[in-house]
C-alpha cells in the first residue's frame, strides 16, 4: 500500500519543487553578456555568450539590431550546480557575432525577461578589422573565408600524352566547425582533358590544415588528355552551408534540442572550387610509330593461346589473346591477324576485366580463324603495339608461333578413323557445354500458332492479295494520271469533241425542223449552228459573226456561204425553199461542218 | 419438306457443334502435352521433353514455341546439331523472337560455331531477315499504292510525287535484292551428325575433305543415292551422307 503512492508522493514533491525552486532562486537571478574575442578580423566571427544564473526556463531574449552586424543563434544549455548543499542553475544562449563591414561596434544592452521580470546585460563594444591588405594569390576575400569553411586540393600532374590514363585523386575538406549537407560529386571544367564518371562512394577522413580540422572525402579518378598542348582544368563541387538561423523567440519548448529542429539552420549554397591545374599534352613521338599502333597508353603484357591445335582443315581455332597491365584499355584493340589467303579469319570478340583494387587490368579478344591452306603447320605469330609513357617510346609485345596439328590427310578415308578423331572432339565440348547452357533463355509456356508448313512470308495468301491489289491499283492511278496529262497537254481534242456533240444536237433540231416544214425556223436554226460551230473553231462570240466574217475566212466556193445568205434573207424577209431544197442544205451544213472539225 | 430441311439444319448444327468440341479437346490435348514436356524439361529430363515437344509437332504442326523448347532441349542434352536446327526453324516462324534468336546465338558462339560475316553492301542485304524485306517491301508498295490515289485527290507538287516516287522504288529495289538474297539462303540443311565429314565422292570410302562440325548449315545442291553435294559456309565443297544433314525448311513440312 505504501509502496502504491510512493510514485503520487514523488509527483507531490517534485510539483512543489517547481513552484518552490523559482521562488527561492529568483532573488538570485544575474544576468551576463561576453564576447570570446573583442577584436576580430572580417570574415572571422565571434562569439556572444549570454549567461542566465538562476534560471532555467521562461525566458526569453530580445536581440538587439545593430547595423553590418547580424546574429546568429548557436543554440542554448542548461547546467544545475549542488554545491555544498546549495543549488544553483544557469541558462547560457549562445550567437555568431558576425560583421560585414569592418569597423568599432558596440551590442547594447540585452534585455531579458524571466517570469515576467526583465534584466538587462552590460554594454558590449567591439571591433573588426580589414582582413588585411590584398596579396597577389588571385583570390578574393570571400573566396578566401570560403577556403576557411571549405576547399577541394587536387593531386598535381605532370606531362602526358594523348589518350593516357592519368590517375588523380581529389580531396573535398570541409570545416568541422560548420555544417555541410547535399555535397555532390566534383566536376571536371576544362577543355581537351576527359575524366570518367566519379564514384559516388569517396573515402572519408580527417586532417588539421592551418590549425584547423577538416572532414576530408577522398575520390581517387583518373584524368585523359584529348588535346595536345597545356591545358587549365579546375574542379568543382557543389555543398549547403547550414547557416544556424538567429531566432527572436524561443522555442515553446525552451530546449535547444527543439530550438534546432524546429527551423534551427538555414541553407546556403557553396560552390568549392580547386585551384587551376596545368595538365601537359604531349604529342605523341612520329618516330618509330608502328602501322597499327591503335593509340594504347601504358605498359601492358600480350599473350595468345589456341585450341583446338590439333585439327581437321576447316575446323575453326578459337584464338584467345590476353592483354594484361595498366592503362587506356578502351584504346586497346585486338591484334590484327596477319593478311594471308590460307587463312579465313572473322571479327575477334572483346571483354574487359576491371582491375579489383591496385591489381592491373585485362583485355581479352577471342577471334575464331579457320585453315583453308592444308599446308598451314603454325598460327603465325601477332603483335600488339602501344606507347609506354615512362620509357617515353613504343612499345611491340609478339608472340611466339603456335605450332599446329592438321590431321586431315588425303589419302586416307578409312572410316574407323574419323570415328576415334570424333571421340577426342567432340566428347569434351558437349561437358563443357552442358555447364554452360544455363546461359539460354528460358522455355516457353504458350504453344503458340501452328504452321503445316514453314514457308516465307510470300508465299502466304494475304501477302500476295495485298500485292496485287497494291499493284493493281497503282496501275489504275497511273493510267488515270496519264489520261489527265494527256487531256491537260491537248485541250483542243476535248474541244473538237464538244463541237461535234453540239453540232450533232444542233443537226438534230435542224432535222426536225426539216421535218416539219417549218422553213424559217430551218434556216435560223442552220445560221445559228454555222455561227456557233465558226464561233467555237474561230474563238470568237458566235452571234457576232456575220456574213462578211464568212466571205473573209472561208473559201469563195464554201457551200456554207450560200446556205447562210439564204438564212439572212429569211431573218429580214419571207425566202421560199424546196423541200428537196432543205434536205440539200441538211446534208451540206453537216459535211462542211464535220469537216471544219 | 419443310421435316426435311429442319433435320438436314440440326444434323448439320450437330455436326458443326461436334467439330468444335473435337477441335477443342484437340487443343486442350495439345496443351496437356505441351506441359508435361515443360514440366519434363523442368526436371532435367530432356529425353521425354524432347518425346513429348515432337509429339506435338508430328500432330498439330509446328509452331515457334514449340520448336523453341524443342532447340533448348537439345541443346541442354548435348545435341548440338538438332538444337541449331529447331532454333533455325523457330526462327523461320518468328524471326523477331528475341530469345530464339539470342539461344540461337549463345549457342552457335558457345559452340565455335561462328556466324559468316559479311562485307560491303552483303552487310546491308543481310541485315534483314527475308521476313523483314518481305514486310518492308509490301509496306513500301502499299504506301506508295496509296500515296497515288491521294495524289488523285488532292493535288500534291509533281516534284514531291516525284521524289517519294523515287525513293519508294529505290526501297522496293533493295527489299527485292534483299529478300532473294536471303530467300537463296533460307533453307539450308544443318549438320546433325557429330562425326560428319565432306568427301570428295558419294561414297563411304571416298577421301575426306574435311571435317565438317555439327550444327554448321550446309547448302545442298544434288543428290546422289545416300550422299548430298554441299556447299559449307566456307564455300567448301563436298558430298556429305543424306544421314548427316537435315533441311531447315524440309519438304513434308515436318
């Protein structure tokens, strides 16, 4: 039972100790304000320590705003002291005094009220002083406080030739006084030299420089010149500089753990520059260059082995060669196998083995090569050419002849004896390739469409349906073209076929007039059809021709110049004519019509 | 009459429904077939895979998956020859199958069985299968069919029809030379025999040309009794025993 309100008795007295402890301490509360350092350099900050004895919650701090000074909170912490029995607590409030300009400066008094009380600080003055007067290092001010917060150093490099792998290794120092987030990963500016993609994944260290400690990544790359001649390079790398951000108030919580993380820093983007480097191109020494020198750097190894050396003519050899070392392997290209008529040779196939550690790298090519000369006894020996940059000249790696075996011979064709050759070849390629068949995609679960037969695409029923069709109507579009042209380039067929309809309509009507007896609807009716038919072949309105038009452009004898003589007439005045007289006229006015056409 | 007509309709519908029930159970047949000779395979046993995949093809014919499973299942069981061949042939049915064709491949250059390479514009005719020429070459006509009678329609520039014109005939130039190209190479016979070799005559006791190795494809081009005339891919020449060599594309279709 007793035990039971142990924990409510506890609660009691600590709730009493609250209400308590303040009031006893608060006849000694004192309230102090010091700068670590009152003279500093621009671009250096010092630091303001606000002390509160006597206190540990419940205040609040008012910051004064001073002009080319800005303030910024580094947080809060709390001590309770038992002394001798007697307790005391302090609440310190720390700031980066920063300055802008240089100049004497002078904090006011800080008031600061605890429980509603208010308590001022002393008066604080100090100075800032000019960094100082500018040397001859190219950088600036800020570049120079930026080296102090943080700065990449480059390993330097000397003379080099084109294509070579050059290692380097770049360093990223980052002040451990600061707080730095989203670094990325350093990056090459400068013409002619290439660098391959850096590692994400750096080496991370410590250093003190200049008495300072730095966390130091370390990226190990490699540079390549592309250009010759004396080329400037930099690196870059870009960070966030968490600024601790000044706060008027305190958190609600008056803890510095909260302080920082509700909205404790704030964050600047730097950009960390390495000094300019000098990185040599050589050319490349003409003399002594091989043919088929491929532009491979460094110090390598050649060797070539083959299989099968004992063979039948026509049996490919596979021919492995293994170039081994250090440098530009994507250079490094497979040795060419030498140009001879008894021997066929295809395309070699490549794989680079990366070095694991310090430990050099491989090339491998595989080129399969097949007998056509039955005299062939020897794989003739290859060579591999590079430039080694340290003996500064080039460098030729042959190998030695491989000896072969060719076991075709003509004269014998005994049975039983291929039969034994087949036991030694082909026995131990089927092992190998039952281990290495898992190498093979996978099986499929769907059957599929079936086909009777396996037949190219052409012979299949639809193709040849849209062939024809395709063809066929091409056929009919061109021909359709070609008529079009042909109307388009003679426009006077189309005409003399409309003149030849008209006057078949216009001979109809005469006919009928004919027929009726009506005899001066006969004759207007064949003026009108010699005008129209004139007027189309003439190109002029039909109405508009008259007699004279006629006795000008036909003939004197022209039948039609009687026929229309009579028509005029008998538009102005009664003119008789004979039936036998209009069948005449029919007859006539169609000939010399048709002809006209 | 009207009886009649009535019995003839549903002995016909009986029938119709009869022939669809027997085509399914066909099919699902097939099916059961077909899983077991995956499942065989599955369990390393490619003798009754192998059994069961030409079962399939003897009954229903043959179709890309089928002849697929059939070429890995020869080739993990070490034949080599019967492997190329089905994946030739699978190929013949769908030539784009990227994983018949990579098999293929993985195969041939596992095997030594290097592929001939070829030159100049040989590289550009043989960069397409016949199927790919044979579908470029009716795309490009339909298109070119089809871009007339727009011109009927709608006037375009003469220069223009004259240009696509041009460059149209100029594909279905290439198409042609490119599918008879490969139309004179698609149905080889592919060395099956581990122990095959080229003699000089058709006979067993000719000399020997050369060993020739087993899923190499040959051209054959005569046939005399028992020995074909081939022509390798290193235009070797030889007679070769009929036992040795089978037809990708042979001539019962099977």
């Amino acid at each position: 039972m007793q035990l039971r309100l142990l924990p409510i008795f506890i609660l009691l007295a600590l709730s009493l100790g609250s209400h308590f402890f303040p009031a006893t301490l608060r006849a000694d509360i004192t309230v102090n304000a010091s700068l670590s350092h009152t003279s500093f350099p621009e671009g250096r900050m010092s630091q303001l320590t606000i002390t509160v004895n006597g206190a540990s919650r419940n205040v609040d701090i008012s910051l004064p705003q001073i002009d080319n000074i800005s303030l910024h909170s580094r947080g809060q912490s709390s001590q309770i002291n038992f002394i001798n029995g007697s307790m005391s607590s302090s609440l310190i409030h720390n700031y980066l005094v920063q300055a802008t300009q240089p100049g004497s400066y002078t904090i006011p008094p800080i008031t600061v009220t605890i429980s509603g009380d208010e308590y001022t600080t002393k008066q604080l003055d100090f100075d800032v002083t000019s960094s100082g007067p500018k040397n001859n290092s190219t950088k600036n001010d800020s570049e120079a406080r930026l080296d102090e917060v943080a700065f990449l150093k480059i390993t330097t490099t000397g003379e080099h030739y084109p294509g070579e792998i050059v290692p380097i290794t770049i360093q990223a120092y980052f002040n451990q006084k600061y707080r730095f987030d989203e670094i990325s990963l350093p990056t090459l500016h400068g013409d002619g030299v290439t660098s391959p993609q850096i590692s994400g994944n750096p080496d991370k260290g410590e250093e003190v420089v200049d008495n300072r400690s730095y966390h130091v990544l370390t990226w190990n790359s490699s540079l390549s010149g592309v250009k010759v001649g004396k080329q400037s390079l930099r690196f870059t790398l870009e960070a966030a500089l968490l600024i601790p951000q000044q706060r008027r108030r305190q958190s609600p919580f008056d803890d510095p753990f909260f302080s920082n993380f509700l909205g404790g820093y704030q964050r600047k983007p730097i950009s960390v520059e390495s000094d300019e480097i000098v990185f040599s191109v050589l050319p490349l020494p003409a003399e002594n260059k091989p043919d088929n020198f491929t532009g491979a750097i460094g110090d390598f190894t050649f060797e070539v082995t083959a299989s099968p050396l004992s063979l039948d003519v026509g049996e490919p050899i596979t021919l492995r060669m293994t170039i081994h070392g250090k440098g530009n392997f994507d250079r490094v290209e497979a040795p060419d196998f030498p140009e001879n008529s008894a021997w066929k040779t295809y395309t070699p196939t490549s794989e680079f083995s990366p070095a694991t550690d310090s430990s050099s790298e491989s090339k491998f090519f595989e080129q399969a090569i097949v007998i056509k000369d039955p005299a062939i006894r020897e794989i003739p020996s290859l060579r591999f050419n590079y430039f080694d940059p340290k003996q500064k000249k080039y460098i030729t790696r042959t190998s030695d002849p491989i000896p072969i075996k060719l076991n075709q011979t003509i004269a014998q064709p005994s049975t039983p004896q291929i039969k034994a050759k087949v036991v030694i070849t082909t026995n131990p390629v089927k092992q190998e390739r039952i281990q290495r068949s898992e190498n093979l995609a996978p099986i499929q679960l769907e059957t599929g469409s079936f086909h009777q037969t396996l037949e190219p695409v052409f012979k299949k029923g639809w193709y040849i349906l849209i062939c024809v069709v395709s063809i066929l109507s091409l056929f009919v579009t061109l021909f359709i073209k070609k008529t079009r042209l042909h109307k388009a380039n003679h426009p006077e067929i189309e005409q003399a076929r409309y003149r030849k309809q008209l006057l078949k309509e216009d001979m109809q009507t005469i006919s009928q007039a004919a027929a009726s007896g009506n005899r001066t609807q006969f004759l207007s009716d064949c003026r009108k059809t010699t005008q129209s038919q004139l007027g189309l072949l003439w190109g002029v309105e039909p109405t508009a021709i008259s007699y004279t038009d006629l006795c000008n452009r036909l003939p004197s004898e022209s039948p039609l110049l009687d026929i229309f003589t009579q028509a005029e007439a008998a538009a102005y005045g009664a003119v008789v004519i004979s039936d036998e007289q209009m069948q005449a006229y029919v007859t006539t006015l169609s000939t010399e019509l048709e002809n006209l056409i | 009459m009207k009886t009649s007509i009535a019995t003839i309709l549903i002995a016909a519908t009986i029938l119709l429904l009869q022939g669809f029930s027997l085509a399914a159970q066909s099919e699902q047949a097939i099916n059961t077939i077909f899983e077991e000779a995956n499942m065989a395979f599955s369990e390393g046993d490619y003798k009754t895979a192998i059994e069961k995949y030409q079962e399939i093809t003897s009954q229903s014919g043959q179709s890309a998956a089928v002849l697929y499973n059939l070429g890995n299942s020869y080739a993990q069981s070490g034949q080599i020859g019967m492997a190329v061949l089905h994946y030739e042939r699978a190929v013949r049915i769908a030539p784009s199958d990227s994983n018949i064709v990579g098999n293929l491949q993985l195969l041939k250059k596992e095997s030594g069985l290097f592929v001939n390479e070829y030159e100049g514009f040989e590289r550009i005719l043989f960069s397409l299968s016949l199927s790919q020429w044979l579908i470029l070459f009716l795309v490009v006509l339909a298109v070119l069919a089809c871009f007339h009678i727009f011109s009927l329609l709608h006037p375009i520039r003469k220069k223009t029809i004259i240009v696509f014109t041009a460059f149209c005939c100029l594909i279905l130039c290439l198409s042609s030379i490119g599918g008879y190209s490969r139309y004179q190479k698609f149905n080889p016979a592919i060395v099956i025999s581990s122990d095959a070799r080229l003699l000089i005559s058709p006979f067993e006791t000719s000399t020997s040309v050369g060993i020739i190795q087993e899923g190499r494809s040959v051209y054959p081009s005569k046939t005399h009794k028992n020995y074909t005339h081939v022509v390798d891919e290193t235009n070797r020449k030889g007679w070769i025993a009929n036992s040795a060599i089978e037809a990708v594309c042979n001539p019962a279709g099977k």
